[in-house]
C-alpha cells in the first residue's frame, strides 16, 4: 500500500528503482507530521508533499507534485541561486514568504535539513506558518513606538508593584530610568512631603476590588519638584482572574489644574457676585491646594498706603489683625516694602533681611521662613495690594511658583478693580451728566472730517459713548434747574479733560459722545478712567452736594465700524454692558453685545407672556415678634420666576427689564392681586397671619387710580385695611408729582399702612418723614449685615430705632442671618425682624407648615407697641 503510495507520489522517479525501506520508514514519518513539510529530490523538485502542507498552502499534492520548491517559498534571507536558498534553509528555522496557488502570501519559518538514502539524496522542508506572530510582532513594535512617543509617563508592574516597564514620557516626566525602579514601589518613590499619604492604600482597595483607579495627585520628580498628574491605574488578570500586574498612565495636569482651579472657578466666582474676600481667599485656598508647600496671602493698599489683610486662610487672625494699618515703606516687611517699591520682593531669610526689621516678630513665631511678594497693580498701573508665596525653609521660588504667581496677579487685580468699582457704585448717591457741547449735528460733521483724517494716515481713533448714571433722580428730586446746573459743570470737566484735537458732543438728554483721533485702544482705556474720575468728583446742586458717576463705553476705528453713526452706536451697546456690570466703569465694544442686546429683547417677551399667562409665583417671607416672643407680625410677599426653559430668574435680573420696557406697573398691580387674594385664603381657612407687605414701584404712585385700585382689592377679597402694608421707596416719598401725594394721602385715609424701604440707603430727610404718614420704617440689610463687623454700622442701625421710636414708627430690621445680630437686635429692643435666620422665603404651603411647626402667635398692634414700651 505504502509502495503505492509513493509511487503515485513520485512520478519523477524510475518506475523500475527500488524503493529503500529507510526511504519507506521516512516517507511514512513525514506523511504523519503534523508540521507541513515536503521532500525534494536532487533536482530540487518537490517528491513529497503532506497532509499538513496541503494545508498551509491550500492546495492538493498532485498540483505542487514535480514543481521547483522554489514554486513554493518566495524571498529567503539569503537571495541568490537555488543551492544558495537551499543552504540558507539548512539547519535552523529561517524567515521566508510562502507562495499560495491562489496567489496569496503568508509569513512562514523553514527548516531544511539533508537525507541520504543509499545512493539518492533528498532534502526535507519543515515549514510552519507564523504570519500570526509576525503580526503581534509587528503590532507590539509598533506598540512601542507609539508608547515611548507619547507625552503621558506610562508603566507597567507587576502584582507586587515591582516596576518592569518604563516607556520615555515616564523618563522624561519624572527623570527615573528603569534600573532606578528596580525592587522599589512607584508610590514610594514619587511620593513627597505633600503627597496624598492615603494614595497606596486607595490602589491596594481598588486592586482588591478588580477596579481599577483614576485620581488626581501631587507626585515629585527626580529632582524634587512637585507636578499634579491624573493617574489612571488599571489591574491586568490572566483567563483564571489571577492579578498579573498593573499598567499606570500619568498625566501632567499641572497646567491645566491652574487654569481650571484658578482661572474658570475665579472668574465664575466674581460673575456671581461674590465679595471680594470671599474671591481673595478661594484664590489662596486653591494656590496652596496646587503646591502645598506654599502659605499664601493678600494684603490691599488704601488710598493712604496703609495695608490691610483681605485675604489669609492658613495663617491666625491675629496675624491680619496685626497687619491692618500698617504703612507701606522700605522698612515694613516683604509686602509693604513690595507696595512700596511696585516690584516684587524675594527675602529667602526674614529672620535675617533688614527689609523685614519691623515685621519679623509677626512671621518668625508661625515658622515662616521666606516670602516672596508681588505687588497686584491696576490697569492703569496703581499698586491695589499685594500676593504673598510664604515658605516654611529658606529658599525661593521654583517654576511652578512663578506660574501660579504670574495667574493669580491677573485674576487678583481683576477682583479688586471690580471691587474698587462697585464701592464707587455704593458710594454714589445721584450719577449726573454734562450739557453745553456742540449737538448731534455738529458733533457728526466734525467727526466724520476727523475720521477722514486719521483714514489718511493709516491711524487709528477712538469714539467714546459717555451716560450718566441715574440722572434722572436728580431732576426727580431737585428739579430741572438743578440738573441744568449739574450738567453744566460736567460738561466743563470733560472739555477740561479732553482738550486739544479731541471732539466731545452732546448726545441727547444725559448722553454725551467723544471722539478722540489718533488714538490707540490702550491709551483709549486711560482716558476713560480718567474722564471716570473727573466726572465722580463732587459737584454741588441747589443745596445738595451730587457724588456723580458714568458709563462709558469705546468703539474703535476702524475695527469697530468706519463711519461715526455706527462707531457711535456701537459704543452705545458697550456703554450699556458697563451699566449692566454696575455702572461707574467702561467698556470696549465686542462682537457678542449684539448677542446680549437679543437676549434682553428675549428676556423682555418671556416676561411679559409670564406676566400674561400668570407664570410668576410669590413667596412670603415672615417678620417676627424681636423682643424674645414667638410672635408673627407679618409677612412680606416676594416675587419669584421660574421659567421653563431659563430656569430660576432672579428678581435682580428681571425687575431692571420690567423698569426699562414699561412692565414694572403692571407688575406691581400683579403682586398686589395676587397677595391679597393669598391673604382671602388664609383668613378663610383661619389661618392667622396679621398681615402681608407688598412692594409696589415709583410708577404706580403716579397713577391717580392707585388708591382706588386697592380700595377695589380690599372689598374683592374681603380684607380690612390693616391686612394689608405698602412698601415704598425713597424716591416715591421725594417724588414731588402731586399725583403721588395725593395717592399717598389717600392711602392713609383709607387706612393701609405706609412702610419705607430700605431706609438709611438714600437722602431721606426728617422733614419728609415728619409730614407723610409712614408707619413703618425697614433698616436696610446693609446695616445689619455689618453689625458684628463695623462699630458705625452698629451705631446706626440704634441711631434708626431712636428715630422710629420718637417718630411713633415700627421699625423692621431685614437681612437678619446670624445669631450675634439677633442678640444685638434684641438688646437694642427692635420691635420687629425678618430675615434667612427666621426663614427664608417661603410658597404659601410650605410657609403654613413652618407657622405650625414653629408655634408662632400673631402679633397685635397693641403686643408691637408693647415691644417698643
């Protein structure tokens, strides 16, 4: 059978030749291989071909039977003739090519070794496919190209966090080599003096768990220095879930976690508002989360050069305390001399620096070693303050430090510019304008040929768009004359301040509009801080000294616009993104305010379809009983918006629209309606509430129908007089329209109480509140916010209690929030409180719930005057 076999096999050979049986036992050997293999004889043509190679090549014997075995591998090692491939193959496995009929091709290993049978000689082939792991060959090379290329430091470890790969980044990171690694844990040897000590523990739980582990975490490089890296560190199991090791990738977020730490959560801090120490002291709190290491703090420098600490989280109030005062100079410490000099101070030792002669005694004791000082400088170039990096050792600042410096002086002299600018807000009682100047028509004609001018010479100008803030309350309470008077004089200042080629004209009304040729944006931002401060100086007005202020807002030519109505009109929508920031500012123009002029026209018809459609909502804040008892005088209804695809709406945001587009009327009528048909409801349902405050606005003082209009609302609802309180502000009182007296004296006679708002804020005077029949004084949370903090404050706030009691008017202190201004408040006899201490603001039911849960009684008229007794 086998003879047959081979002779099927073999048609190259003698029919007639005998077959050896050494050749039979070889030819039956090979034909059981599971390895391909073929034989050839002498002529190097193919005389064997197995089962298994059939396979690998994918084809019958009888078609490679007889062929050149060169038929069937392509490009060996060694190129040249057929007895030199023969000899390249001899011996151990070679790289070859295998060449499929079909014309495919597969990487292949071959091993020929040389067999002698009586007189013939044969050459056996073992060939094996290993196109698989050429692949993963392949694959892994090009694995560690791209893992030796990436910025990440990447390694890898085994179950006992021995460490046997590193890939470059992990070198060029962190600056260790492999060998360095040897028998050593990575978290050992990266960690440093501010290291998360629970890191190793934390990856030793999520190993435990199967889970992998990604954190963030302050590591130390070879040479000392701190990075914040995002670490994703990941277990690998083998098919039993046996650990086999972990693969570690480490980013450096140093950069990024500044940006984001400092930058974004700062500048989202000062859009909401926040206070100033409040900013100062996230800004420390996140330096020193960066880089542990350092103490930071932040001293302000007042107009007098007197320091004060604003901001100082890790270091004792006792230190702050000592610092406030102190003035700036060569001699007074880092910070004051760093003040002093408007450059930044570096003093390695202070124990020793003569700079720090008069202040060591204040550091040395908290173990504070070095400092260095940058001074924080406005836009204009004043010192506003100081950022302090204190070290616990002698030495100075590395890399990291000087970043983080370079990024907090800009977000720290933007805060305090903000803030400068809002106490010039508050500090302002009326914001006046100028009048004199050349008109609309004139002030064009010349700009233009100005414009024309400075297009000649490939220049550049700036057109300023300059408003006064809240001129109206000066005509409102001091009348015209007065107002004539004022603009006048500010109209003197600014063609003092802007003199020479400058062009200033006169809008309209309170608006007034500069152009000022050859002019560079930088030097356009001086002059309008300085047009700022000489309108802001103090003006007198028939009896009355005006603090006045403006927004100002600059176009550019030819960026913004090439002729003057739209450079004019472009500095208009910035001169009204500076009254939105808080007014007594400016602002350059930017694409996006076109933007923001839509989102108001928006804000505008979702108000009124909510007015319509009764979308807003009230909420009742209570007053209560200041004299220890748990008694209820009243409640104050506030108006709240909840939109369905803004959201929550504040009042801040949403009352200045309805003032500016005619609304506000309206919207006083609808609080009023809907607070009394609330108090019909509780009165019905014997729910005891004495009585409920409505704000209602200047506008509808004006309105001869107002006092009818709640005579209407009181017999609607069945309410008495007494239910019912209005709350007005000073410029309702001090409006001189008779429409308004009249309203008001109606109000009386019909017998609703009269409360002022906010009193201590404005220009009240005695005489107004002697003759108009207020019952009720509100003292404005700004006052009681201040209580523990400011000794005027405190003064004050009894001076307005006095006055209530001698005029026989209650007195409600608002903003209460604490209980040191509770226990001030009640010591003074404050008849009544209210304020976040008692409640916050509260829906109807939630409210009832709270009378209940709190056991509160009604307060009488007769328990109020009992509390003042």
């Amino acid at each position: 059978m086998l003879r047959r076999t081979l002779n099927a096999l073999t048609p190259l050979r003698d029919a007639q030749t005998p077959v050896e049986p050494a050749q039979d036992s070889l030819w039956h050997v090979l034909e059981q291989s599971v390895d391909a293999a073929f034989v050839i004889d002498s002529r190097h043509r193919v005389v064997l071909f197995n089962p298994a190679a059939e396979a690998l090549w994918r084809c019958r014997r009888e078609d490679v039977h007889g062929l050149p075995f060169t038929r069937l591998l392509g490009e060996v090692q060694a190129v040249g003739t057929t007895e030199s491939t023969m000899a390249a193959l001899m011996g151990s496995h070679r790289d070859a090519t295998l060449l499929r009929p079909d014309g495919s091709e597969a990487a292949c290993s071959v091993s020929m070794s040389k067999v002698v049978i009586g007189d013939h000689v044969f050459h056996t082939a073992f060939v094996r496919d290993t196109s698989d792991q050429q692949r993963q060959l392949a694959r892994l090379r090009q694995l560690s190209i791209v893992v030796d290329s990436s910025d990440n430091a990447i390694f890898i470890s085994s179950a006992d966090r021995e460490v046997v790969y590193v890939n470059s980044g992990f070198t060029r990171m962190l600056g260790y080599r492999l060998e360095e690694l040897r028998g050593i844990k990575p978290s050992d040897l990266l960690s440093g003096p501010h290291t998360d000590g629970s890191l190793d523990e934390r990856i030793s739980r999520a190993m435990a768990a199967g889970e992998g582990l990604q954190t963030e975490v302050l590591l130390y490089t070879k040479a000392g220095r701190p990075l914040w890296l995002s670490a994703a560190i990941n277990p690998v199991h083998d098919e039993d879930g046996s650990l086999l090791g972990l693969v570690s990738v480490l980013s450096d977020i140093t950069q990024t976690k500044m940006h984001q730490v400092l930058h974004n959560k700062v500048l989202d801090a000062l859009v909401h508002e926040w206070s100033v120490a409040d900013v100062m002291t996230l800004i420390c709190r996140e330096v020193e989360h960066i880089a542990p290491e350092l103490t930071v703090s932040i001293i302000t420098v007042d107009s007098e050069g007197l320091m004060h600490a604003l901001a100082s989280p890790s270091l004792p109030e006792a230190w702050a305390r000592k610092i406030n005062g102190l003035p700036i100079g060569p001699r007074s410490g880092v910070s004051g001399v760093a003040a002093w000099r408007g450059r930044s101070v570096l003093v390695k030792d202070i124990a020793s620096d003569p700079l720090c002669a008069n202040t060591r005694h204040l550091t040395t004791p908290l173990g504070l070693r070095a400092c260095w000082t940058h001074p924080i400088k406005s836009s204009s170039g004043r010192v506003l303050g100081t950022l302090s990096f204190y070290y616990r050792e002698n030495r100075g600042p590395e890399e990291l430090h000087e970043r983080l410096a370079d990024t907090c002086l800009h977000l720290c002299s933007l805060t305090l510019e903000r803030e400068q600018t809002n106490e010039r807000v508050h500090q302002l009682a009326f914001y006046d304008t100028l009048t004199g100047l050349p008109n609309r028509i004139m002030f064009s004609a010349k700009a233009e040929q100005a414009l024309a001018n400075v297009a000649q010479g490939n220049g550049t100008a700036a057109v300023l768009f300059i408003d006064l803030d809240r001129f109206k309350r000066v005509n409102d309470a001091q009348g015209h004359a007065a107002g004539d008077g004022l603009l006048r004089d500010v109209a003197a200042r600014l063609s003092e301040e802007l003199g020479g080629i400058n062009i200033v004209g006169r809008q309209a009304g309170d608006e007034f509009v500069a152009v000022l040729p050859m002019c560079s944006a930088e030097q356009a931002g001086s002059v309008a801080e300085r047009l700022l401060g000489a309108i802001a100086a103090p003006t007198t007005a028939g009896l009355m000294t005006l603090h006045p202020s403006a927004s100002i807002g600059v176009a550019m030519f030819p960026d913004d616009g090439r002729d003057i109505d739209l450079l004019v009109r472009h500095a208009d929508m910035a001169m009204y993104r500076a009254k939105r920031d808080g007014g007594s500012g400016f602002r350059f123009f930017s694409v996006d305010m076109n933007r923001l002029a839509q989102e108001r026209v928006s804000l505008e018809a979702a108000l009124r379809d909510a007015l319509r459609l009764d979308q807003l909502n009230l909420q009742y804040q209570p007053q209560v009983g200041g004299c220890g008892g748990q008694q209820l005088y009243g409640v104050e209804a506030l108006l709240r918006w909840h939109h369905a695809d803004l959201g929550v709406i504040p009042p801040s945001r949403f009352v200045p629209v309805a003032e500016e587009c005619g609304l506000i009327a309206d919207l006083s009528l609808w609080v009023l309606r809907q607070a009394c048909a609330q108090m019909a409801d509780w009165r019905r349902r014997g729910i005891d509430i004495p009585r409920v405050s409505v704000n209602v606005s200047a506008i509808n003082f004006r309105d001869p129908q107002l006092s009818l209009q709640i005579s209407d609302l009181l017999d609607e609802h069945g309410l008495v007089p007494d239910d019912l309180t209005l709350e007005i502000t000073e410029s309702v009182m001090l409006d001189p329209d008779p429409d308004v007296l009249e309203n008001i004296e109606a109000i009386y006679v019909l017998g609703v109480r009269l409360s002022l708002d906010d009193f201590g804020t404005g220009y009240s005077s005695l005489s107004h509140l002697h003759r108009l029949p207020i019952s009720e004084l509100k003292l404005d949370q700004s006052f009681v916010r201040d209580i523990d903090t400011s000794a005027i404050a405190r003064t004050l706030t009894s001076s307005v209690l006095r006055i209530g009691e001698s005029l026989g008017m209650k007195v409600v202190a608002e903003g209460v929030e604490t209980e040191s201004q509770h226990r001030f408040l009640t010591e003074q006899r404050f008849p009544v409180l209210q304020g976040y201490l008692f409640s916050p603001p509260l829906p109807p039911g939630p409210l009832e719930d709270w009378l209940q849960a709190q056991g509160y009684a009604a307060m009488r008229e007769s328990q109020a005057d009992a509390a003042l007794a």
